[in-house]
C-alpha cells in the first residue's frame, strides 16, 4: 500500500471516529448496568457530555460521562469546596437534584435496588468563591423511555443538576439535565 493510501484511509476512519467533544483530552467516566457508582470530574477537568443506553434485560441504564478540560474556563489555583449532597428521593418517584447558588457538580454516585429496579442519586456539589454560574438552562427531556440518551454540554457550561421521571411498565427513567455557564471575575 502507498503511504499515500494509508494517509487517505487515517483521514477517513478520524472522520468516521469523530470525537465527542473536540476537548484535547478527555476521559470516560463509566458506569455499568446494575452497578453501584461514584464517578467525579476534578478540576481543571469538567464533564463535557453525557451517554446512556437502557437494557431490558438488566431493567437498568449503564452510563458514560466524559470528563475533560475546557478551552472556556479560566482555572484558578484555589481550592474547591466541595461535598456530597447525600442520597434523597425515593425509588420510583420522580426527582429533581440541583446544587444551590452557584454550585455546580463535579461528581455523581448511584445505587441500584434490584427490588425496586431503579436507582437513588447522590451528587458532588463544589464552588468557588470566585466563580460563579449563569445563563442557566434546563434541557429539553434528553430521552425517551427505554431509548439512548446523548448529550453534548456546551464547552464553558458546568451541570447544576438533573430531574427524572420513572415509568414502572419500562421500569426506566426520562431525564432533563440543567447547565450554566461557569464564570470567573476576570472572564468578563
Ligand atoms: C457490563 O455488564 C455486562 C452485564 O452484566 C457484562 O456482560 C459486561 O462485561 C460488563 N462490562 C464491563 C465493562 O464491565
Ligand atoms: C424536569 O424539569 C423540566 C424543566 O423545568 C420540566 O419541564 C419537567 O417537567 C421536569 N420533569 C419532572 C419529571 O419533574
């Protein structure tokens, strides 16, 4: 084969595996069905998109959140302070999880009851006194019951948080998940 020729099958097989993000490096977060999870994202990584495929077999979702820099926010060499909100909810009920002010989570935990055939949420909210969030905005319902969910999160914007509704004939959930824009003194 000519060098040529490899050089024009690379090119198509990068444009075929088109990434996810156009972040310069990032890594999966991933979540199996069933599985217990706590997954984080720590600074000056944030999560850039979220997938999630349901099984009817498992009655569960497993999940994959690509974690990464972004081009947009400015990095500060002070700390976060961060804590686990704690599980809340209640197995197949709905649910709204948020961090409050300008809090924004950089870390997500789940349990899964077999019971039930549903899970329980805790989540990681962190802040900065220098930072703060706005423009927020809550997607549009990202999936239907039983199907894929994908989404990109725009470079700059952190998650605040995510609501559920849960089904018991699909023994699944539909999700909308609310972002916002992480903003530094110096970034305006
Ligand atoms: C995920 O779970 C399925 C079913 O339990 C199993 O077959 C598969 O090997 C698991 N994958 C990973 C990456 O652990
Ligand atoms: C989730 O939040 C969105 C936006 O506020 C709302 O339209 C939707 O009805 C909520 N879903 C549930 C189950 O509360």
């Amino acid at each position: 084969m000519s060098e040529t020729f490899i050089c024009l099958l690379l090119i198509i097989f990068m444009i075929i595996e088109e990434p996810i993000t156009m972040a310069t490096g990032y890594r999966i977060l991933r979540a199996n069905y069933t599985e217990n999870f706590e997954i984080f994202c720590t600074e000056p990584d944030f999560f850039l998109s979220v997938t999630s495929t349901y099984s009817s077999e498992h009655k569960d979702r497993k999940w994959d959140f690509t974690c990464g820099s972004s081009s947009q926010i400015s990095v500060s060499s002070k700390r976060s302070r961060c804590y686990w909100h704690g599980f809340s909810g209640i197995y197949d009920q709905p649910f709204k999880l948020e961090c409050l002010k300008n809090g924004f989570m950089q870390g997500i935990g789940s349990i899964y009851s077999n019971h039930h055939k549903d899970r329980m949420w805790d989540y990681y909210c962190c802040f900065k006194d220098e930072y703060s969030v706005k423009n927020c905005y809550t997607t549009d319902q990202l999936n239907k019951y039983s199907e894929p969910l994908k989404y990109n999160i725009p470079d700059g914007y952190v998650l605040r948080g995510f609501n559920s509704s849960h089904h018991n004939i699909y023994e699944d959930r539909i999700y909308w998940f609310e972002f916002c824009k992480l903003i530094t003194a110096t970034s305006e």
